[in-house]
C-alpha cells in the first residue's frame, strides 16, 4: 500500500510539473546564419527544459502565418517567430495576442518595436549600426588603395521586405554621401536574396559589363563570398576591390583568412537565439521581462581579429 501511495504521488508530482511547449517559426531552415540563431534556441531550450518544435516557412509570408495559426491551435505556451517579412510581424503579434499567448520576435525587429504589447518581446540587433560600421571600414580600406581618386561601388540588397535589407542598403547609401566616403560612387544596387549563388551571377554581370568595382558592399556574409567567386572566376585579383559583408559566419571568417573578403560585422546569431528563447520561457511561465526589446550590439571583424570570433 506504501509503496502504491508512493507511486501515486510520484505521478501526480511528475503531472503537475508542465515543461512549456514552445513553437519556433523560422523564415527558413536553408540559411547558414538562420542555422546558428537556430542552434542558440536548441541550446537555450535545453537549459530551460522547454519542448520545441521548429517550422520551415521556406521564405513564403502564408505558410509562416499558417503555422502561427497551427502553434496557437495547439495551445503552445509561447510562439517564437523569425518572420519572413518583417511588415507581417504586426499581424503575427496580433494573433498570438489575442489568443492570449506570448510571442517573441528575434532578429527582424517589429515595426511596433518602441510599443511592444503585454505579451510580445524582440531580441535583434540595431541594423543602422551593422549598415554604418561596415561602410566606415570599407570606405576607409577604399581611401587607402584610390588615395584622392574617385572609386566605383555596388550594393548587393538581402530583401528589402526585410528590415534588416532595406537599414542595411538605406545606412550605406546614406554613408557614402558623408565627407568620409563621398568619394565611392555607387554605381548600382541589386537584390540577391541573401544568396550566394545569386551574389555571384549580380557580379559577373557587372565585371562582363565592364564595370571595373572598387568596392562591394554586401548585406550579408553569403552574398560577399558569392561576390569573391565571381571576382576570382573573373580572374580578378582580389586585393583590387573591398569586399564587405555581416554577420562573421564562420565561411565568413574563413573567407576573411584566406583574403577573399576584408571585413565583415558579427552579429550574435546563437545569442539572439538564446535570449530570445530565454524571454519567451520566462513569458510562458508568466514572469514579467526585464525588457521587453533588447538589442546585441554589433562588432567590426577583419582577418586581424577574426579569430577572436570562430567559437561564436
């Protein structure tokens, strides 16, 4: 009979204690910087002992409001989006809300970010930061090789439906008309979706165009190493333009020892991962959040520091 009593209790012990299930609604899974955020969450969710499940929007608006809409079916205890276009995340929000269910949002930061609702948080980083310290860095390795002559750039857009797109493209623009750059004269901008592939055909077009680059501005890490293949397939020697990116991936800091790239911005993918998740455990176990949007701040990385970063 004791050892019956016991068992009872045990069970009731072990029922009475509920691990949050927690929804993850990733842009996309194909992505090497949306991987690392990834693994920051799996690495927080294990610490926090919550039960997730992670879905694959594929980079389609529909789809990622379809699975909020799942997760909130479910009665998840809080939802965590990576949201595809960021001007959907006020619709997103909204429904958890109003299912009475906390949402967080790591790295595309809501439009309502100054106002965040009872139960919506942000984890990202500032992308005007990201978009000026790279243009100061290239545009002071650009004066270094022209000297007083006029030098000739590009502009490789992620998704401008993104935020982090368009403050990225919007910094560098607006960098290059200042007395500290004014000398680059950016000749076009284009859209690679993030993409290496798509990188690399943008500047081979270019270079059989005939335009000769003195500098490559690119939003991110996988569109500037695209843009190092198509500089090395040309036959270009690569000490002629700048190459930039963000976010010091770790093909980014490999591309940065073997000279293909010159600078990169390191965004702390696995830590906005892990805050993030962290804020929305906390969220489901009803605690209030210190902040409600909190920002990790960006870091210029060259080959002379990278390797202060290859363990992020």
């Amino acid at each position: 009979m004791k050892r019956m009593m016991i068992t009872a209790a045990f069970a009731m012990s072990a029922f009475s204690v509920h691990a949050q299930d927690i929804g993850v609604a990733m842009a996309q899974f194909d992505n090497n910087f949306l991987t690392i955020l990834r693994e920051g969450i799996e690495e927080a969710g294990k610490a926090e002992e919550v039960t997730l499940q992670f879905e694959d929007a594929q980079n389609d608006v529909p789809r990622q409001l379809s699975q909020i809409q799942n997760f909130i079916s479910l009665g998840v205890d809080a939802i965590i989006v990576v949201a595809v276009d960021s001007d959907a995340i006020t619709q997103m929000n909204k429904m958890a809300s109003e299912a009475g269910i906390p949402i967080v949002n790591i790295n595309r930061e809501p439009p309502n970010v100054d106002n965040l609702g009872a139960l919506e948080a942000f984890v990202g980083s500032r992308e005007v930061d990201a978009g000026t310290i790279q243009a100061a860095e290239a545009c002071r390795l650009v004066k270094e090789k022209v000297g007083d002559g006029v030098a000739k750039g590009v502009i490789l857009a992620g998704d401008l439906f993104i935020q982090a797109g368009r403050v990225r493209t919007e910094t560098v623009q607006e960098y290059v008309k200042t007395p500290a750059c004014n000398f680059v004269q950016v000749e076009d901008t284009q859209v690679a979706d993030w993409s290496r592939s798509k990188a690399a055909d943008l500047v081979s077009n270019w270079l059989t165009a005939g335009l000769e680059l003195d500098v490559i501005f690119a939003n991110n890490d996988e569109m500037a190493i695209g843009a190092a293949q198509a500089l090395n397939a040309a036959g270009v020697d690569p000490h002629d333009v700048v190459v930039a990116g963000i976010d010091a991936t770790p093909d980014a800091l490999m591309g940065l020892e073997a000279g293909d790239i010159d600078l990169t911005v390191f965004q702390d993918a696995a830590g906005q991962g892990r805050k993030g998740l962290e804020i929305a455990a906390a969220m489901a176990r009803g605690e209030e959040p210190a902040n409600r949007a909190v920002y990790i701040p960006f870091e210029l990385v060259t080959a002379e520091n990278a390797d202060d970063f290859s363990g992020n």
